[in-house]
C-alpha cells in the first residue's frame, strides 16, 4: 500500500528539531510520496535538506497568498524560470485569503493571474489556496482557463456546487484533516464526487486529522485522512489509497509505483 501527500510544508521550522524521526513515521505508514508547495522565494532552497530512502519528495515554485504584500511575484519572469526547472512538478501554493486581512485583496488577485499564466507556459499544475474567497478564486480561474489550466484546490471544504463548479473547471480537489472534524459537512460533499479528481493531502504542520487535531500535523497523519475518505465514499481502503496516488501521479506528470 503506498499513499502519497500531495501538500505539506515539511520544510517549516516546527520540523526542525525532529524532522528525520517525522520522515521515518511517514515511510511506516505508508507515505511513499509527498508533494511540497512553496510560501515564498525561498522555499524551494529550504525543501533541498529532506532526504529519505523510501519517500519521494516534489518542489514546487510559487508565492503564498498571505505573503503577497512582501513577496507579490512582480517579476514574472523569475517565477517562470524557477517553475520551468525541471525539478519543480507544480506552481504554487498561490490563491486568495481574506481571513486574515482584506487589505491586500488586489495584489493577491494580481499574483494569481501570474501563478496562472505562469503554469500555463510551463504545462505544470496551479496549487490553490482559498480561505473566504470562493467565488472570487473560482470566478479567476474561469477568467484564465483556456483549456490548458489544471491545478487542485487544496484544502477543499467547498459546496456540492462549488466542487462541481471546480471540477468543471479543470481542478482536483485536495482533502485533508478537515474532513475528519465533526460538523465538517466535508464528509457530505467529498461522497458525491467523483473519486478520480481527490487527492489526500496533509498541509502539515497545519490542520492536523482527528484523532491527532491540535497537534503539529505530520505527514505519517494522511493515513488518518485517508481512512475518513474510504469510509465516505465506501471504497476498500487499499483500493482509495491506489486511486488517490495514481491521482497524483496522472495529475503531476510524476511516477508512483
């Protein structure tokens, strides 16, 4: 059996003091591969300490949407030529956050549009990033969608309207802790899709699974994820495990076995 976290930030400073133990709980539970968003312009540098034998780890270029007020992509060119580079497999994490603060609301829309037309030139998934922005984000992504745009939704906690509106789109849609939290209503929404375009995902340190919510989240945790969407959607638990990876596998272009 062999699952794979298509979005964790392992190499965060929460991982610092215990990072080669995290790894080996991962590769214990089954975590064979585990993709890595960007936050900002150095991220990328940071990934290149994770090394383990029996994980698989994939760098992605991009710009956090809660960073875009120092970090906002205004060179477009340097984003391209990072995410061109082979070693990369994705653009991102880009999107939009209004959580926090509106006050950015325009150069965060302003870096999605490069994110977009940058994975359109490099033929590589957008990872997104929504928090209290659905309409906005989706309305973009129709705007940039040319027929070539792919990418996940990480983090889905959207509607039955909403994922479908998303899947129509081109999208994938990454599901994490928030489906194990009671009163999630993700649970409701995750067993009408179809399981072709879901992807398990960790967003470790952040969003930790029941029985582990609170905690520093890890990627050893996805098997917890993973357990919740083989109930939901009532597929053997093995058989969820292959279709998510190969789902991952299909979407970025990247081997698996």
């Amino acid at each position: 059996m062999v699952l794979t976290d298509t979005h964790c930030h392992l190499y965060l400073g929460k991982f610092t003091e215990d990072l080669q133990d995290v790894l080996q709980r991962a590769a214990d539970a089954g975590v064979k591969h585990i993709f890595l968003p960007s936050i900002d312009w150095n991220s990328p540098d940071r990934m290149d300490r994770l090394a383990h034998p029996e994980i698989a780890f994939y760098k992605m270029a991009g710009i956090h949407p809660c960073d875009v007020a120092e970090n906002l992509p205004a060179d477009e060119n340097r984003l391209y030529n990072l995410a061109a580079d082979d070693n990369m497999v994705a653009v991102g994490e880009t999107g939009l956050d209004y959580h926090w603060s509106r006050d950015y609301m325009r150069e965060q829309k302003q870096s999605l549009k490069i994110h977009c037309r940058v994975a359109k030139a490099v033929k590589k998934p957008v990872i997104l990033h929504n928090r209290d922005s659905t309409s906005d984000l989706l309305d973009l992504i129709e705007s940039e969608q040319d027929g070539s745009l792919r990418g996940i939704w990480h983090c889905f906690t959207g509607t039955a309207d909403e994922g479908k509106r998303a899947l129509d789109l081109g999208l994938y849609l990454g599901i994490g802790g928030v489906l194990t939290f009671k009163n999630s209503n993700v649970d409701q929404v995750v067993k009408n899709l179809p399981p072709d375009r879901l992807l398990l995902e960790t967003d470790a340190p952040f969003l930790a699974p029941e029985p582990k919510r609170g905690r520093r989240n890890e990627p050893s945790y996805v098997i917890h994820t993973a357990k919740k969407l083989a109930e939901v959607t009532e597929i053997p638990f093995k058989e969820l495990a292959r279709i998510t990876t190969e789902n991952a596998a299909r979407l970025f272009g990247v081997e698996t076995q």
